[in-house]
C-alpha cells in the first residue's frame, strides 16, 4: 500500500507547505491553510513523469484555423437582456459562465429567471440543480416570481456523479449549479468547500461543457474582501466571471463582467430586485437622479462611465458652520480622499473657507461614484451649499481637479455628453479642449476651478448673493 503523507495547502492561492502555519506564506492570508493527505507515490511519479513523457498520435488532427467552423460558438441569448448585454450577446454553447455575489442579493433569483426564459422562448431543456435549498424551496421562489414551466427540470443534489447522471437523462442545453462551494467530488480529497474539491467541481463541469455542449452556469460564494471564495485558479477555468453587487438597503442590483473569453469585460447590467422577481432596467440614469420643482444649493449633476455605459449621478453637499476645532467631514459613496484634495483645493485656490465648516458630501439612490470625472461636480456642490447659491436648471459638470485648481479632461465626454442631452439637460461644464461634434446642448469649457464656479454662477460669496437677491 502506498504511504500516505500529509501536507498543507491554502485554499485561496494553493500554496503548499510542510507544516500547519496560521498565515499563508504565498497570499498572507489568515486561517486559510488546510490539511490535505497525498499519496507518496503520487507525489513521486508526478515528479518523474515529465522525464519519461513520450508524443502520441492524436485523435484528432490539428486543422488551419481557416477551416474551423465559427457559428457553434456564436452567443445565444438568455431572454433576461441585460445579462445578454454583460455576456456579449448571451451565452456560447460549451461555455462555463461563474456567477459571484454576496449572499441575499439575488443570484439564484436571477439564474432561475434565466432558465425559465430559455426553456420558454427558446423550446429546450434547463436543469436548475441546486444543493443550498431544498426542491420545496426553490419550488416556492418559482411561484413567487413566475418561472414555473415544464421544460426547467428541478434538482437538489450535491453530489458531482448523481448530477452528470441527472444531466445524461434530462439531456439540458443549459445547466446551472447553485453553488459550486456545495458541491462534493468523490473522488477528491478535502472537505466540501475546499480549495481541492472546488477545484475539482469546476474542472469536471468544465470538461462536461466542452465535450457536450452544454451551457453551464456556476454560482460561486465570495469572501469578505468581495473576491470569488476558492483558488484562484477557479476563475481562470471558466470562461466568464460575472460579479452580482447590490446594497441590500436598495432594490437597484448590478452584474460586471471581470472576465470575459467572448466578449467585451467592461459591460455592465442593472437590474431593480422586488418580491416578485428580478427585472432587467435600461435606463437606470433616472434611479440616481432626485426630481424637484426648484433647484437647491449643494447639488449637481454628473455623468459617471460604469464600463461602457453612461449613468447620470446627483452629488450632494453641504456645510453647516461650527465652533468645533475639528469640523467634521462626512461622505457617502464617494472617494473620501479625492473628496478631501477637492476640499482643499476650493480653500487653497477659489476662495471658499471650510475651516470652520462641518462638510458632508453624498451621492443619491446608492450610486457610487468614485472616478475623477465627478470631481467638479463635489467641489460646485459643495461651494453653492456653502454659498446658498443653487445651480441652474438642466446643467450637468463633469471633469477631474488638479491639485493646482485646474480641470483636466476626462474619457467619453461626447457619449457622457449625450446621454445628459437624451435626458432633457441643455448646459454643462466640461474641460478645454474637449471633441464636441454632435453636441447641441450648450458647452462651457473651464480650465480651472475658479472659472467653473464663475461660469455656474457660484462666483459670489453669500453676503453677496443674499443683498443682490
């Protein structure tokens, strides 16, 4: 019998060692190491085998590329548009697609979703398998959101083999396994869950993609710092890593694409998460905007870039004068260090005193926005607040600040641009030297701050503002 010998392996890089250590010394991460019994003999002729390797004659012949067929890989749609717009059209045959979220924010809402349009607009097979919930559960969700049809075929199982048993007797175009952490491989080591077995999982539903066909969707868990939970080699298996992100104090939920082998990686879909289901959104600029009769002080508009697609953004300011040594600076889904130079920046080079000031700077709806692009929009918000001056109707500001006060350009002003011009804006505040072909709405070009702020109408202190109005 072969002896059998321990060692050590960390679940998120898979970094070996000989003994237990509490810190990976490969990803410095903390608990992650775990034991694993490898075979001496294993260990050996994997050792050897590279020095006895010899060619064979392949299966099947090595052809020009010219003569390759390109149509079995062209994306088929899902049916839900916005993930087909994150995916490059929807999803190749053979493909191995990995869905990573935090838990509670909609996964397995949407991939259900997404079986049942393609068993019903496309006539074919979908085999949901899931090991997390129960047959009854996942039965309940279907009622509750109307994905109930007789072409999605219902599996709770956990184990890899009865799975490619149910998939050679439903015969699906598209499967989808809910999640890859649940799943158990018997014939490799580890826990559930682990670095091995995870490993395991995905490279056997990969070769099952490859060889068959079929569609597969993976759920994957994430870790505290937001990344897909397992190996890292796990994302380099699959062929498209998508990130589910949501605040769970808004229905607004969003997909990035990380990685993509067919398609453009900086799409971004939204979606809107109610009792009833989840619903593709597009044209979520008017969730990030507050409508009002009347302008106030310390709001402006931007134009954020979420990969290739434009979303219009409130940014809120204000300042509320205190006898505090330290004022307080507060801020909600914006950089608080650009939001700090920007602070710094309207004291140092247009005259707008903070020092005695508690500042809060805020985006609206849960929109973050943390490019340099919105930089002018922080600092015209938060001089009109402290100025009691609002903005005119229908502008919109965009551009990074320097920190010698100047206004430097930024990427997409002309799609940026008309998008604003779609949604009913007619005024902006851009950087020289900007391509403004095809815009009709009206162009202030500002070199620095202190123009931005004389171009808006903010030049005036507030004792000013107060006698003239």
């Amino acid at each position: 019998m072969a002896k059998v010998k321990s060692l050590y392996r960390c679940s998120s890089c898979g970094n070996e060692v000989a003994k237990w250590v509490g810190r990976c010394p490969g990803c410095s991460e903390w608990g992650t190491v775990d034991e694993v019994a490898v075979s001496a003999a294993s260990r050996s002729s994997s050792a050897s085998g590279a020095a006895g390797r010899r060619a064979l004659l392949p299966s099947t012949a090595a052809a020009p590329i010219s003569t390759i067929d390109s149509k079995v890989t062209r994306a088929r749609p899902t049916g839900v548009a916005e993930l087909d717009r994150v995916l490059g059209g929807g999803v190749v045959p053979g493909s191995v697609v990995l869905l990573s979220g935090e838990p509670g924010v909609g996964k397995s809402t949407l991939l259900l979703e997404v079986a049942h349009r393609w068993a019903r607009q496309r006539e074919e097979r979908a085999l949901y398998v899931t090991a997390e919930e129960s047959a009854g559960q996942v039965r309940l969700r279907a009622d509750r959101t109307g994905a109930v049809h007789e072409r999605v075929y219902l599996a709770a199982e956990s184990d890899l083999a009865t799975i490619l048993g149910h998939i050679d007797q439903v015969q699906p175009t598209l499967l989808v396994v809910d999640s890859v952490q649940t799943m158990l491989a018997a014939d490799a080591d580890g826990v559930i869950g682990g670095v091995t077995q995870v490993r395991a999982v995905t490279a056997a539903l990969t070769s099952l993609a490859k060889a068959s066909g079929i569609a597969v969707l993976l759920v994957g868990h994430v870790t505290k710092d937001g990344n897909v939970a397992g190996p890292r080699t796990l994302e380099h298996l699959v062929d498209v890593v998508l990130q589910f992100e949501g605040d769970k104090h808004s229905t607004l939920r969003m997909v990035r694409g990380i990685k993509n082998r067919f398609g453009s990686a900086d799409e971004v879909g939204c979606f809107e998460l109610h009792d009833d289901g989840i619903a593709g959104v597009s044209d979520p600029s008017g969730l990030f905007l507050h409508h009002r009769a009347d302008q106030v002080a310390g709001t402006a508009i931007t134009v954020a870039m979420d990969g290739k697609r434009p979303l219009l953004g409130e940014v809120q300011g204000l300042t509320v004068a205190t006898q505090v040594p330290a004022p307080r600076r507060a801020v909600s889904g914006l950089d608080y260090n650009r939001v700090s130079m920007v602070l710094a920046v309207l004291q140092s080079r247009c005259g707008v005193y903070l020092g005695k000031h508690d500042v809060y700077a805020a985006t609206v709806g849960g929109m973050r926005l943390t490019e340099p692009a919105a930089d002018l929009a922080v600092a015209v918000a938060i001089a009109g607040s402290e100025r009691d001056i609002p903005l005119r109707a229908g502008m919109v500001v965009l551009g990074e600040v320097g920190l010698a006060g100047e206004v430097r350009r930024v990427t997409g002003v002309g799609r940026r641009l008309r998008e604003a011009e779609r949604l009913g804006f007619t005024e902006a505040l851009v950087p020289p030297g900007t391509d403004l072909s095809g815009i009709t709405m009206k162009v202030h070009e500002v070199a620095n701050v202190r123009a931005a702020l004389a171009s808006s109408g903010l030049s005036k202190r507030r004792r000013e503002h107060v006698e003239a109005s």
